[in-house]
C-alpha cells in the first residue's frame, strides 16, 4: 500500500511537472533570426535639400541643429519579420508607415552574442495603406533560409502574447522582447473625432509597445514552430492616454494581404491604375485644398525629385493654413510633410489663381508594363503626367511642368531671388537727388529726398537761399519685381515748412494763419535694375492740399521732379 501511494505520489509530481514546465515560454533567442530592424534611407533629392541647409547651420554656429540633421538623414527605423512563401521563397513582413516614401530599405537581425546580419535592398512588392500593411522581398542572390509562420486561429481573450522589435532608446534601437495578454480579441473604433468609420478589427494585448515596435509580431506559443512561436497579428498603433492599450493586426488579415500580394498579375495592372484614376479624378473635384488628396497618389521619387522647389515654393506663396498643415504634419513624420508641400504646388499649379473645385477629366492613357503617361484636361488646359507602380500600387512619378524633377525650375528660382535682392525695392534706407520744376514758384530747383523703411521720410526743394521747402512724410511703396528690373510706385502725404522771403502774410486775429505752411500729397514711381544693385531714377509729382497761410497764392502749389538714388 506505501508502495501504491508513493509510485502515485511520484506519477503525480511529474505529470504536474510536466505542466508547469508546458506552460513556460520557449526561449526568445531564436526569435532574432526571424525578427529584425528595418532601416529606410531616403530619396537623394531630400538628403541633398537637407545637406544643404545642414551647411547653411554650420556656417551660422548652430551645431546642435546640425547634429539633428544627421540624425534625421540615418533614416526612419521599424521593425519587422521573416516569414516563410510557396517554393521556397521568404518575406518580410512589416506596417506601411515604417516603409512609407523610403527609397531604399534594410533589415538586420541581431543574435545575443552582438552579431548582426543585414540584407540590403529590399523591394517592396506590395503595400496597402488602409490596412498598413506592407510586404517585402529579399533580392535573389541574398536570403534568409528560413521563417515565422501566421497563426491559423483566433486568439483568445486572456491568452498570453508576446511582442518583439526594435523600440528606440534616445536614438538607439534596442532589441525588445515583452509578455502580456489579449484584452480584446476584436477591437474595433473610429478612425477620428471627425470620421465615424470603424477601423479593425484589431487584436488589443498589453504586452509592452513602444516607438520603434510598429511592424513587429504579437507572437503565441506553438511548440511544433521553428522558433516555438507563431504570428498572431503585426503590431501598428498603441491608445493615447490609455494604459497598456496596444492593437496589432490580426494574422488573417495579414494573410489575406499576402496572398493578393503574391499572386498579382501583369494583366490586372491596367485595370487597377484605371481604377486609381477614377479616385484620383474624383478628389480633385472636392469643394476644398484637395492637396492633402494629392499627396496619397505621389511615388517616393515625384516627392524626393521635387522637394526642395516645392519647400521653396510653398513658403514663398502658401498660406499660413498651409504652412500650419505642413508643421503638424512634420510631427509626424517629416518626409511625409514635405509630400504635402510638394502635392500643394501641384495644386496650386492646377488652380493658377481660380477658386473653387477643379474641373478635371481624362483625355488619354498611353504606355505599357509598369509605366503610363496620363494625360488630363485640367481646367480647359492639358496636363501630362507619368505614372510608375511603387509598392505594388500605381503613383504619379511626374505631374506636368511643376512637379517633373526639373532641377533648373530651382535654379532659375535662386536667380530670381538673387535678382530680387538686388533690387533692393525693399531697402531700409533710399536717398535721391536730381532736378524739380516748381511751376508758378520757380522753374527749376535742386530736389533732394530721405526715405526710411519706405513709409517715412523728408524732402526739402531748394532754389536759393532767399527760397526753399522742407517737409517731413508718411506713405507706402509698392514693391513690384520683374525679372532684373524692379518698379517701386509710392504715395505720400505730410507737413511742409517754406522758406519764402516774398511771402509776407499777417494776421493779429488768428496768428498761426501766418506760417508758410501746406500739407502736400506725393505720387512717384521709382524703377531699379539689378546690373547695378542699389541705383534707381525717379520722378514724383507733389501738391499742396491746403495750407495755413493766408495768401495761398503766393506759396508753392506744385512741383515735378526727376531724379536718381541709390538704396541701401
């Protein structure tokens, strides 16, 4: 009998052994092989725009901001993971907003022991926004021998997950492995305050999320996987103001995504850049800035190849709701900012100057593969545009003569800026000289003339020493730039004193009527070149509009004036 209870004492600790030991996590080593960290570089255009501002900091002392930007120019990073094709292929598997605008791509996986491994170049062959979703392939000659595999059920709430990738510390990925469990099983909610749609579902879990996880596994034990884990869902978003709220794609969602991706065909492309099209067409029609619809269609290249005239253009001439859209949407994510600048020159460009929405229609489609020019009758006037397959979608690589990577758009816009400066049309200080004919008072007389900021100033006409005005102003001057001339048309309004020995006006009764005083308007038009920065001639026509003499008659009534000056 001692015998039979202790070999049931003894079957009973090894059965719960075996339990315990059943419900523990596999170890997470062999996860590194699988998950990785994704490093996008961007487009030459914007490394060479941000360069170059980079020099103009360091010229100017800020150190700091230029540190930043080379901070900025190693490129986003994500995370992301190996799964396992049909015949022998492998992918990996990430969110779209890791890979979004990049221009190239890499994923390194790194093993306890410091070592790292990297595949460069990877090519994105498809990617849906909507769903976030993005799905990359390893080049031929270069690829993993092995992958993850998707969870082929539902998870259930209060299961254990766990999640790995790459969170950012400062500005260092950190390989990052956490355990929590599924609170929701199918979360679903609105995409915004202001949009009702319901986005999901999404599997809510609380293991440990954090800038830098988005694209990575919410992972389950499977002790018969490679790694001991499968793929429940892709980590993307995590609740502001909500403790341990994160959401991850579930698996079947991401299956279904690549399966479509995989099994893509060439003859289908027509009928979907048709499609994108009609879309495209349909939001230029809206009653409001359809750039923010725009720029959903630009590629990574329309955008690189036209950052900088676009940066330029969008500060020079867009509004402050513009520019204020621009400065949220850098918080985010600053490539995606510089989209917006360039979809709103294009915009702009559409509109040239008109109101309301844009009329726009199809007139022709050309080209084959994966290649098209679009042709588009825009408000009464033909618009080309080219159109390449980016992520596995159709985006506009060129649109018309603003956005088509013309490199001498910027340089023409620096020589126009420069012959603007040289101008000078809104120099601080401008003074002239020349001749003024004075009409009933005097023939000709020696003009001179201060103008400070181009709102105030003083001019004084001087015959000789027996008769002479001066006279203090307030006035604005327009400031109006064509090419490599400048014309500066001005008005003007102010008290003037004249020295005038022949007026001899008197009253006992009201003094003050005495004083050779008159308020005078000026009109005049100055016109510059830049050839000669700073010299401009003149000419202004000045009239008293009354005055607080008694004998009117007898003081200056009007002058015309030609003259030369130089601003500085």
């Amino acid at each position: 009998m001692k015998r039979r209870s202790l070999l049931v004492f003894l079957i009973l600790i090894f059965v719960f052994s075996v339990r315990i030991f059943s419900q523990q996590a596999p170890s997470a080593g062999a996860l590194r092989d699988y998950v990785g960290l994704i490093n996008q570089t961007y487009h030459p255009g914007i490394v060479a725009y941000f360069e170059k501002i980079k020099i103009e900091l360091e010229k100017n002392g800020q150190n700091n901001a230029a540190k930043s930007i080379d901070l900025f120019l190693k490129g986003a990073t994500g995370s992301g993971f190996v799964i396992a094709g049909a015949a022998g292929n492998f992918y990996v598997v990430t969110n779209y907003h890791v890979i979004q605008q990049a221009h190239t791509l890499s994923i390194t996986f790194e093993r306890q022991d410091g070592f790292k491994r990297q595949f460069e170049n990877l090519i994105v062959i498809a990617a849906d926004e909507e769903l976030d979703l993005a799905l990359l392939a390893f080049p031929a000659a270069n690829k993993p021998s092995s992958g993850l595999s998707l969870l082929n059920r539902l998870v259930d709430e209060g299961e254990d997950v766990y999640a790995a990738g790459f969170p950012v510390l400062g500005t260092t990925p950190l390989w990052q492995f956490s355990r929590g469990m599924v609170s929701n099983s199918s979360a679903r909610f609105p995409k915004s305050l202001n949009d009702e749609t319901l986005m999901g579902p999404f599997i809510q879990h609380t293991a440990q999320i954090d800038p830098g996880n988005s694209g990575g596994p919410l992972l389950v034990i499977q002790r018969n996987a490679v790694s001991g884990y499968a793929v429940a869902g892709i980590n993307t978003l995590s609740a502001l103001r909500r403790q341990t709220a994160n959401y991850a794609i579930p698996a079947s969602a991401a299956q279904t995504f690549i399966n479509a991706a995989i099994n893509q065909r060439p003859e289908t492309y027509r009928d979907a850049l048709d499609k994108r099209i009609d879309k495209f067409l349909q939001g230029l029609g809206e009653y409001r800035a359809v750039y923010p619809h725009i720029v959903e269609y630009l590629s990574s290249v329309c955008v690189g190849e036209n950052a900088e005239y676009a940066l330029s253009e969008m500060y020079d001439r867009g509004k402050a709701s513009v520019r204020m859209a621009f400065i949220e949407k850098c918080e985010d994510s600053v490539v995606g900012a510089i989209g917006y600048a360039v979809a709103w020159t294009i915009e702009n460009s559409l509109r040239a100057g008109q109101q309301g929405p844009i009329r726009a229609s199809l007139k022709e489609v050309t080209g084959s593969g994966e290649e098209y020019t679009v042709t588009f009758n825009i408000n009464n006037k033909d618009v080309s545009s080219i159109w390449i397959r980016e992520y596995g979608n159709w985006r506009i690589k060129s649109f018309g003569s603003i956005a088509a990577g013309d490199s001498s758009l910027i340089s023409r816009k620096e020589a126009g800026r420069k012959a603007t400066e040289n101008l000078r049309i809104d120099a601080s200080i401008q003074i002239e000289a020349g001749y003024a004919n004075l009409f009933e008072k005097a023939p000709s007389a020696l003009y001179f003339s201060l103008n400070l900021y181009s709102i105030m100033g003083l001019n004084l006409y001087y015959v000789d020493s027996d008769f002479w005005c001066i006279g203090l102003f307030i006035g604005y001057s327009w400031g109006i730039p064509a090419g490599n001339f400048g014309f500066m048309p001005y008005v003007r309004i102010g008290p003037n004193y004249m020295n005038d020995k022949g007026f001899k006006a008197y009253d006992k009764i009201n003094f003050a009527a005495g004083f050779p005083i008159a308020f005078s308007g000026q009109v005049g038009l100055k016109i510059t070149t830049s050839y000669v920065p700073g010299l401009f001639v003149g000419a202004a026509y000045q009239l008293s509009i009354f005055d607080l003499a008694l004998d009117y008659n007898k003081l200056m009534k009007q002058g015309l004036s030609f003259t030369a000056g130089y601003a500085f």
